[in-house]
C-alpha cells in the first residue's frame, strides 16, 4: 500500500533509537524526509547515515526538548532546510521512576518537564506550518496513562496529559483539517527496555512473567510495530481518523491477562 508519503515532511522527537528509530525508518522506506531530534548527537548522526545510505533522505537536530527554545529551534531548523512540515510525532520521553513516595515536588516538575513540555511545545510552533500543508500530529503514549505502574507519578502524569491533549488538540484543529491521534505502547522490546530488564535482581525471570501476560502470541511488541500504525496515521490512508488513543499492545491493556 503506497501512504503517499514520498517528498512530505515529519519530524520525529526521540528518532534515533529504539520506537523512534523504527518510525524514522519507516517514514523513509515511504519516501517521507525526516528530521529527528534528540540530545544525543552520535545517535542522531548515526540513524541520519543510516537512512541515507538506504537512499532516503534525513536530518537532525541536536536538542534538549526540555526548553521551549529549543524546540523553536527544531521547526525553525525544518522549515528553512525543507520549507514545510506535514506532520509532528511526539515520541521522546524516559519513565524516570519519580513516584510520590521517592520523588519531590521538584522532582515532580522535572519529570513533567522531560516527558510533556516538548509535546506543547513543538505543537504550538509547528502549527502555522501544519496548517498550511493540512499535517497532522500522532503523540506516542504508554500504557502508565491507562493501567499505573506504581512509583512513576511523573511519567504517568505525563502520559495521561498526552491522551488528554490528543482529544483536545483534535477538537480545536478541526477547522484546519488537522488531525490528531496517539498510539499507545504497552510492553515494547527496545535498547531501553533491556537495560532496564538487565537491572532486576532476575532478569530472565522477570521478562517470561511480563511476556506470559500478553495476551496476543505471549510476545512482546516490536517497535517496528508502533512504527507501522504510527506512519499509517501520518497518512492520508488514515484521512478520517482523528483524536483517537490506539493500542498497539497484543491486548495487554484491555484483555484478561489471565487468558
């Protein structure tokens, strides 16, 4: 299925690794042109080359999403090297594990700050540019919006607010015609998540428990999977498709995990 994304423009908040990774390459084997941002500026090169040496075509950004600034920097940097934007996703974020009992209030506004500010931010100065190429925006979220994890008030807080701006953002850019939706991961293996993993008194253990309650094929979700419905939103594939929260999790949110 062609999404007729050849020559259009997407930039992608966390594009070097992992989920953002795979959107990144996905949105290239499309033929979209990609602009990633993140801090990280060998990660960043290092996913450019990658696509350029597959034939497509990709910038970056080297930022620390965190400040308003920074992210004008970002649209800035897109439009005059590409003269457009058609389409934001806002994927960069840590759960950094700033609970209620183990955090602070400062701790608490950091966390806020690392895992939210960017998706507002970059919204609010790429909208001129997505209104006038008609773009859209999809938000990554997580399963902590939906379900809790427990000692991650920051990162949970973060995500719920991203569900809440996705209805609210698709209400007030209807007369744009742009559309706004969010894909929700549950349990997605990445470089992240296995460092994670790796830090748990039993690491294997830990994992074939986690993996016994996905519902779908007892597996957990590739990124490349994310990517996929992320990239068909960003098309006009998905033209009537808006303010909606889609789970991309083998049922782990919403089934009986006892199945």
């Amino acid at each position: 299925m062609d999404l007729n994304l050849a020559n259009k423009v997407f930039i992608v908040t966390g594009g070097a690794k992992g989920i953002g990774a795979a959107i990144s390459k996905t949105i290239s084997d499309e033929k979209g042109i990609v602009v990633i941002a993140g801090r990280n500026k060998a990660d960043n090169q290092a996913m450019v080359d990658e696509i350029v040496k597959s034939g497509g075509t990709a910038s970056y950004v080297t930022a620390e999403l965190g400040t308003a600034e920074a992210c004008r920097e970002v649209v800035d940097f897109t439009v005059e090297k590409y003269g457009q934007i058609d389409g934001l996703v806002n994927n960069a974020g840590i759960n950094d594990g700033v609970g209620l009992e183990n955090g602070s209030p400062e701790k608490f506004f950091q966390s806020l700050e690392k895992n939210l500010s960017h998706y507002y931010n970059l919204a609010h100065y790429a909208l001129p540019h997505l209104k006038k190429t008609k773009g859209n925006i999809v938000n990554i979220g997580s399963k902590v919006a939906v379900t809790g994890q427990g000692r991650t008030s920051g990162y949970a807080a973060s995500k719920g607010a991203v569900n809440a701006l996705t209805r609210e953002w698709a209400v007030e850019l209807l007369p744009y015609a742009i559309r706004v939706n969010t894909v929700l991961p549950a349990e997605v293996w990445t470089p992240l998540y296995e460092n994670w993993i790796k830090t748990l008194p039993n690491p294997e253990e830990k994992l074939a428990q986690i993996v016994a309650k996905i519902p779908l094929e007892k597996r957990m979700t590739t990124s490349e999977e994310i990517a996929d419905m992320t990239v068909f939103l960003l098309s006009s594939r998905s033209s009537h498709t808006t303010g909606q929260i889609i789970f991309v999790d083998g049922g782990y949110s919403h089934l009986d995990r006892s199945i």
